[in-house]
C-alpha cells in the first residue's frame, strides 16, 4: 500500500486567532486576555488547540480539482501552542479503500509540530475521502454574520465542584458559504502567506473546530485545557443549513481534573456524527491578601516607615503579597511588571486605598536600558533602601533531553542577569549612604530537587552563589545580602502541578500543609529590617520541617 506524505509551514498570529475567535465564538481567556491567562499555569496566553488543527484543511493541495471530505478524527493534545509561534503539520495518508475515479477514502495519520526543534504538539488520526469540486468562486465573501454559532456565548467559569454528572449543553450552527469562505481567507490563507484559493472546506472539519468552543466557554470554560477529542461523521454536515451540537457530561474525576464529556451533531433530527472530548478542568488563579488582611495580622513595621523598597515581579504571588506587606510597615514601595500593568496598577491601588505609597512601573529585568529607566523612576520617592530581586520566567517541567542550551540561558536572563543589573543600579546607591539591603528569592528545590526542574534549579544555585559574593563584597559597606529559600508556596508560579498532586505533597508534609506567600514576605520583610542587620550572605529557609536543616 502506497503511502503518501504532505507537509505545510504556518505561523500563528494575531490576526489568525482573532478570526478564528469569531468564526467559532471560541473567545476563552486563556487564548484572549493576558491579563488572566498569566495567572494560568502556562502564564501567558495560548493558541487555540483547534487552530493548527484546522490546516488539516490544506490536505487538499494533494488533489487536485478535488475537495477533501474528512469523515472520523481521533486527536490528542500533547503541549500549548504560542502566539507567533512557527509550526509545521505532516500528514502520510494511504488509500483505505478504492471506488471509482470520483470517490476515495483514506485513512492519515498527522502530527503537529513546533520549530525549529520539531517539538511535538498535537496527533490527529482519521479517514477523509475526496470527490469532485465545488467550485470555490461561488462561496459568498463574509460580511456581518461570520460566526457559525446563531448567538454569542458567555465564557463560563466552571470547576471541578460546579459541574455536574449528566449536566448537557445544545449549540445550534450553521455551516454556510460565508463562514466557510472567511476561515479560508482569514485563516488558513493568513497562516501560509499565501492567497491561495482553495476547494469547498470540508464542512465536518469546519463544524469540528466548535468542539474548541465548547471546551473554552461552556465544559468547563476559563479555567480548561484540551486533551483530546474523537468525532465520527455518520453524514457530512450540511452547507447552509441549521445543525445542534449536543453535550452531555459523562465523567468527573477530582483526582487528575479530568472531564469527560460524550458529543453529538444532529441535523432535521437526525444524528450525523457521535464522538467524546476530554479535558483538563485548571484551578482558579490563587488569591493573594489584601491590605486590609495584612493590617488586621496586626503586624509591627519593623523600623521599615520611610523606607524605599524595590520589589522586582511584584505584579503578582510572593511579589505581590511582599510589596503589600512592605508598603503596610510603612515602606514606599515600587512595583514592576513585565506584562500586568492592570494586576500591577490594582496592587498600588489597594496599597493606597490603605494609607500607603507605591508607584508602578513597568520593567524587562534583562535589559540594562530599561532598569536604568526603573532606578531613574525610583529617583523620585528618593534613594532605595531595599532590593528585592523576586523576578523569576517560569515552573514548568521539561525533561532534560528535550532542553537546550537556550532554555537554561532564558531562565538565566530573568533570575540571574535580572538580579545583576538591579544590584548594580541599586549598589551604588547603598555604598553612598553605608547602608542597604538586599534579597534575592530562591527555592529549596535547589537542595532537594524534584525531576523535571533543571533549568530553573539551575538558574537559582547560580543566584544563591551570587548572593554568597554580594555578602563578601558588600560587607565593609553595611549592605546585606541574603536569600530567602521557601518550599513549595501557593502561587500562580506551581500551578502547572495538578492539584490533587499538590495536595499530596502537603499532606505528606508534617505541617500538612505548603507554605503561605505571606509567610515568605514576613521572611523577607524581617531581612529588610533594621532586626537583620548582623545577618548577611546567609539562606533563611521556610522548610515547613522537612530537610534541608541549615
């Protein structure tokens, strides 16, 4: 059996995601707003899974004059596709079956796959067969009505505990010309740089594309993630005419946040196609105290009022709750950000509404122009007090094989480099008034190191080993230099951990439980303060009474 192969380039961008947005009403955070989808576990936004699974549609480049019908799909989702991120889909097909010269069914298999490291991202398994064309010079140029939805959808904010066994959902859609036309002009033509027009879109791969909607608004909505998906078409779907995708939710499992949910597409009453979804339902982003929580702990200031603070990623988790305490004991305190200026803006806000000062400003750590800017800003308030270097890229696990030499540099960029640079700017300032302070935040991964962690445990020994020659050096200047090295806190940083796993970690644990980022931020608050001062090129670790003992 003769086996074929096909191969297409396409870059993911903006104008893509927006038009797949509307053609499917697929409009989840995670893929839309920043400002939500860095509080996920892949802190930033992601690509529609659906999306690079829709060029698909450029299979019919292998046939001539001929459309490409695609009858089953069985697909799964191994990783997150990026905002211009350049992927690459190969398809090897065979003749499954031969009728006349009119009619061909084949089986595929296609994978998905990122550059330039060929990292693999999405499977697709299936059968399409082909028949002549229709011409494409009929299909109507989309004017208002583009979605295949017949109404907008509110983006629900389901969890594991709302949704329900057996809970079913209904969207009616129509497949018609101007939809069809619109995801090949603003899509698949976009994504290959080509105007390249094609035959009729197969109408089951177009209807295919709303099992992304369901996923991202309804089942479960913001807090999703695709795992797979198999659909079968019993009928093709209908060009202009009314279909109901139907929905039932058939499996809820707390222990891997999986849902299972069974799917079927009827048309004038009749099932034309039956499959399953499955995905993973994420935690909401975690909630850090506000403060008024902060001053109710009844918490001295430490000697801290007038003290300048500079607080690096503080737009969020330890950062956050760190300016928050700092700014309650009476610091003035800057907050950075790289991405959240809304997060940020909100902090300072809450910190002013409780009777004190920050500014916001935003800042790239690795560059050297833009944290000469932030120390020119800090300028302002007068001359800083207090660094803390909390900036940090990211927690997810890699395995070591598949990392390069640019990952770890990445990692290195943020949490070294980042710290290097403030230091500088913020030493010469501490060296004219004899006195400073700074602390960087490492983890206690580094002395006990889970798999999967090596760049950023990487990245970490090489700040607590800068920490220790800041110590040295600085000593004769009355400046401290100490890290902070807490276990596991609950932030937005580890929730790529499942969260059933990451309960297990504190339940094995003998305080039960992980460590709360208020905690962290007493820690650093107390290295900050006057109460620190004999303390210098030392590791204060929040090991919730586990090993290390230092």
């Amino acid at each position: 059996m003769q086996v074929n192969t096909f191969s297409a380039r396409m870059q993911i961008n903006e104008s893509m995601i927006n038009a797949f947005a509307r053609l499917t009403g697929d409009f989840n955070s995670l893929h839309m707003d920043e400002e939500i989808a860095r509080k996920s576990r892949f802190r930033t936004r992601i690509v529609h899974g659906m999306l690079p699974f829709s060029m698909l549609a450029l299979l019919h480049r292998e046939f001539s004059n001929k459309v490409v019908q695609f009858s089953s799909f069985r697909t799964r989702f191994f990783k997150p596709i990026h905002y211009d991120q350049n992927i690459v889909i190969e398809v090897q097909y065979s003749a499954k079956e031969v009728g006349n010269e009119q009619n061909k069914k084949f089986e595929f298999v296609s994978t998905i796959s990122a550059l330039p490291h060929l990292e693999k991202l999405t499977e697709i398994k299936g059968d399409f067969y082909v028949e002549e064309n229709i011409a494409f010079n009929v299909l109507q140029k989309a004017s208002k009505k583009i979605s295949l939805l017949n109404e907008e959808l509110k983006e629900e904010l389901n969890t594991l505990e709302s949704l329900k066994l057996e809970s079913t959902e209904h969207f009616p859609f129509i497949v018609d010309k101007q939809s069809l036309s619109y995801f090949s002009d603003e899509i698949l033509n976009v994504g290959t740089q080509t105007d390249d027009l094609i035959a009729l879109p197969s109408t089951n791969l177009v209807a295919s594309l709303l099992l992304s909607t369901v996923v991202g608004m309804k089942i479960p909505g913001r807090y999703a993630t695709f795992s797979s998906f198999k659909l079968e078409f019993l009928a093709d779907v209908p060009v202009g005419k009314k279909c109901i995708l139907n929905t039932n939710i058939v499996k809820i499992s707390k222990a891997t946040e999986v849902i299972k949910t069974e799917i079927a597409i009827e048309c004038n009453g009749e099932k034309i196609a039956q499959g399953r979804i499955e995905s993973l339902v994420n935690p909401p982003p975690v909630q850090m105290l506000t403060c008024e929580q902060i001053n109710r702990k009844g918490l001295s200031d430490l000697g801290l009022k007038g003290k300048i603070a500079l607080v690096t990623g503080s737009s969020r988790g330890i950062g956050e709750t760190t300016a928050k305490l700092l700014a309650m004991l009476g610091c003035k305190v800057v907050i950075t950000y790289y991405k959240g200026k809304d997060d940020a803006q909100k902090i300072a806000a809450d910190i002013h509404a409780n009777g004190g000062t920050a500014i916001v400003r935003q800042c790239d750590v690795t560059n050297e122009e833009s944290v000469s800017a932030l120390f020119d800003a800090i300028s302002e308030l007068g001359e800083i007090d207090i660094l803390v270097n909390n900036a940090v890229k990211e927690f997810s696990s890699s395995d070591l094989e598949s990392l390069n030499w640019e990952d770890f540099l990445g990692e290195l960029q943020v949490t070294l480099k980042g710290a290097h640079l403030c230091c500088k700017h913020a030493i010469s300032v501490f060296k004219n008034k004899k006195a400073g302070k700074i602390i960087n935040l490492s983890t206690i991964a580094v002395s006990n190191p889970p798999t999967g962690q090596a760049k950023y445990i990487s990245a970490k020994s090489a700040l607590e080993g800068y920490t220790k020659s800041l110590a040295k050096d600085l000593v004769k200047y009355n400046i401290q230099s100490n890290v902070v090295v807490p276990n596991m806190a609950e932030t937005d940083l580890v929730s790529s951990i499942p969260t059933a796993y990451r309960a297990k970690i504190a339940q094995s644990r003998p305080y039960g439980r992980h460590i709360k980022p208020i905690e962290v931020a007493q820690s650093i608050a107390f290295l900050a303060s006057s109460w620190s001062d004999a303390i210098t090129g030392q590791k204060i670790v929040l090991n919730l009474g586990e090993p290390p003992y230092t």
